[in-house]
C-alpha cells in the first residue's frame, strides 16, 4: 500500500492553456521530441493488468509538430513486412545520426513478450521503416529505453518475473530484482540492478549520466556512464510519488516526469474513482539539493494516469498509459 501511495490524494496545480489532443484516444504512454519540434507519441499499450480502453485495437505511432501554432497528432505508417496486428508500443527513444538519419526505438510487447523494434524516421513522407526486432533473455520485461546509438540503447526490466501473476508477487514481497540492460550488436550485459522497478531511463544531455526511476521506490536514480558501458550508482532523489517516464531537457538538463500520485487507482481502475496526473520538473539534479518543482497535478477529471511529460520551446506534452495527451502554452 505503501508502495502504491493507496492513500494519497492530489492537490491540484492547474496550467491556463491547455487542451487536449485531438486524435489520441488510447494512451501516449511516452514521447521524445527532436531538436526540430518533432513529437514522437506511443499510443495503445497492452500491458498486463493495465486499463485499456480498446484492447482488439493495435498500437501505433503518432507525430506532432509542435512548430506549428496548433499543432496536430498524425499517426505514422509503418513499413509493410512489420507486424501491425501484435504492436504494443511502450517506453520510446529516438536518436539522431552523423548523417542525421534519425532512429526511432520503440518497446514493444507482442504477445505479452518483450521486444526493442527499431525504425528509421522518414520525414518526407511521415512513415517509419522497420529495420529491425531485438530480443533476449536479458530484455525480458522491458519498460522504457534510451538509444545510445543508432543499433545500441539501455533498457529498463520493470520486473525480474514476465508472468503477470509472479510479476504481481514480486511486488508485493518488495523484491528488488529490476535492472538495466546494455544492449548492442556486439554486446548485452546488466550495468545496474536493484530496483524495485526500474521505469524510466534518459541521458543528461552531455552523455555522461544515466537517469532511471524507480517507479514503486518513489525515486530518481543518477548513473555514471563509463566507457565500457557500465554504470555506477551517483545519488539517489527520493521523491513522493510513483515516476514513470522521463524525458530530459537538451537545453537546461531538467528533468520532466509524468507521475502517479495513486499506484492504486491506475492498478484496480474504476470510472467512479479516476487515477489522477501530476507533472514534476527536477532541477540540478546533481547538486545538494536540487529543486523539484509541481508543474501540473489533476484527479484525473481531465486526464487519467499521467506517464510522461514532454517540453519544447515553452509548449508542454503530458501523455497518459491509456487515456488522452494534454497540449500545454507555458
């Protein structure tokens, strides 16, 4: 109970200029913006024991221009050969080459598995080709990814068991066998363990740090990122409630994350009592004391379940596990 904040309600911190996007119906579970604006949305998530609002639906792939003065959510075609029909589409990471090809990597979980499929961006005509499917015993429960290259990433296992009722008693024993995993062609290792449940992942942007929350510890912890690809444990920020995604400012370093003020009413989900949303911006993370900030926190009237909070030129993107995305004027 503990774990799931069960008895914590949320003070609300309203944002003016808000509203919702038009097209998104089922989740935007996690978003990465490119250096030019461009917004790369997961929507339709099967994950086991999560609210789905159109479980027979696959998943997809929305883009947004946040250029635009109002921007709009357009769904990405995906290459054929891909297998559309099983697409989960969970944690997301997108990374940009010398040729300024740009990569997407997308968490995907066909058939209750776990696999990383990557695509590569194509602009011209608003699509995504499928280049590749990874899968590992190492990446067995995969829950969100950070590409550090345009073949390699390190991936968080939200859990040590795949089947959902061992996944549930892992849980509720409070066993800490989450990890992160190095992945590339060459190589695939753990580099950090220990979690509760290892969710979110992101990269400072100066490449040397590796930020992962620990979604049931309540917690943001700081990586060292060494030339071999392991980590090494820098600090700790306990907060006070359950972080999913992070998403990491290019320009400041802050940290943005979509959070669960009640792990209990996303779990066991009732129309009579909504999971509500909250937005926390982390600030200087690696001095003594950073600055946590509540940029939005609702109880779920508006918005359900938030996971991700996404910025980019003072225009803020909150995504939610299963409900709608919230469009947001700073």
């Amino acid at each position: 109970m503990r774990r799931l904040n069960a008895s914590r309600e949320v003070d609300p911190v309203e944002l003016p200029n808000c509203r919702l996007v038009k097209g998104i119906e089922r989740g935007s579970e996690d978003i990465d913006i490119l250096p030019n604006g461009l917004a790369f949305i997961s929507s339709g998530l099967k994950y086991p024991g999560m609210h789905n609002f159109a479980p027979d639906k696959p998943g997809e792939i929305f883009l947004m221009d946040l250029i635009e003065e109002n921007p709009r959510a357009v769904e990405l075609r995906i290459s054929r050969g891909f297998d559309l029909a099983s697409f989960s589409p969970h944690g997301i990471s997108s990374y940009i080459d010398e040729d300024d090809s740009v990569y997407l990597f997308v968490v995907n979980h066909p058939h209750q598995k776990s696999t990383v499929e990557v695509f590569k961006f194509s602009e011209d005509d608003n699509s995504l080709v499928h280049l590749k499917t990874v899968r590992h015993d190492l990446l067995s429960s995969v829950n969100d990814i950070v590409a550090v290259g345009p073949d390699s990433f390190y991936a968080t296992n939200d859990h040590y068991f795949s089947d959902f009722i061992l996944m549930f008693l892992e849980m509720f024993l409070g066993l800490t066998w989450s990890n992160v995993v190095y992945y590339s062609p060459k190589e695939i290792k753990e580099v950090a363990a220990g979690f509760y449940s290892a969710n979110g992942i992101n990269i400072s942007p100066d490449r040397k740090y590796i930020y992962v929350a620990d979604i049931l510890d309540h917690s943001v912890h700081v990586m060292e990122k060494h030339a071999n690809w392991n980590l090494t444990h820098v600090k700790r920020l306990q907060l006070d409630t359950l972080l999913d995604n992070l998403f990491v400012d290019p320009y400041t370093g802050d940290i943005w994350t979509g959070c669960h003020p009640n792990g209990m009413k996303l779990i066991y989900y009732s129309p009579e009592n909504l999971p509500a949303s909250e937005v926390l911006r982390i600030q200087n993370i690696l001095s003594e004391k950073p600055t946590v900030t509540r940029v939005y926190a609702e109880n779920g009237s508006v918005l359900q379940g938030s996971s991700v909070a996404a910025v980019y030129e003072g225009k803020l993107l909150i995504g939610t596990v299963f409900h709608r995305a919230l469009y947001c004027n700073l």
